[in-house]
C-alpha cells in the first residue's frame, strides 16, 4: 500500500462525504509514516469527539496499522465557519 498526504485525503474526503480536508505528513524526511489532518463534515454533527475520531480512524481502517503517528481535528461545518473567523 503506498501512503500518501494526497491518498488519504482522497479517500477522507470521499468516504467521509467531507466539505474541507488537510492532509500534512508530518514525518521529519517525509516518508509518510505520520500525519496531521483536519476534516470538515456534515457526518460529525451531532458526534461526540470519540465518535468522530472513531468514523476517521473506521474510514482508515487498513492505513492506519502501517501509519507510526496520527493526529486528527474533526470539525462541523458550522465549527470550521466559525474557526475560520477567528
């Protein structure tokens, strides 16, 4: 399987039906073995924290054994709105 910052942006923002998705690889030599991601969705209203980063990690299920470091901020689209303003 190749990792990429692209991939699993793709991928987020098609199974997560998301608005907004950042993808950083935030490996020191860029090897993709951690990340930095931030998505936006409809999905996640209503959600608790644990339940939107359990919908995340569902949807990364096969990627996330062979990622060393994840890290996720899952917003609304009424949070992002209102992050976006600050």
């Amino acid at each position: 399987m190749e990792l990429s910052a692209e991939y699993l942006r793709e991928k987020l923002q098609h199974d997560l039906e998301a608005e907004h998705v950042e993808v950083e690889d935030t490996t020191p030599n860029r090897c993709a073995s951690s990340f930095r991601v931030l998505v936006v969705s409809t999905k996640f209203e209503g959600k608790s924290l644990l339940q939107r980063h359990r919908l995340v990690n569902t949807c990364l299920a096969e990627e996330l054994p062979h990622i060393h470091a994840f890290e996720q901020k899952t917003l609304t689209p009424e949070q992002w709105t209102r992050e976006q303003q600050k």
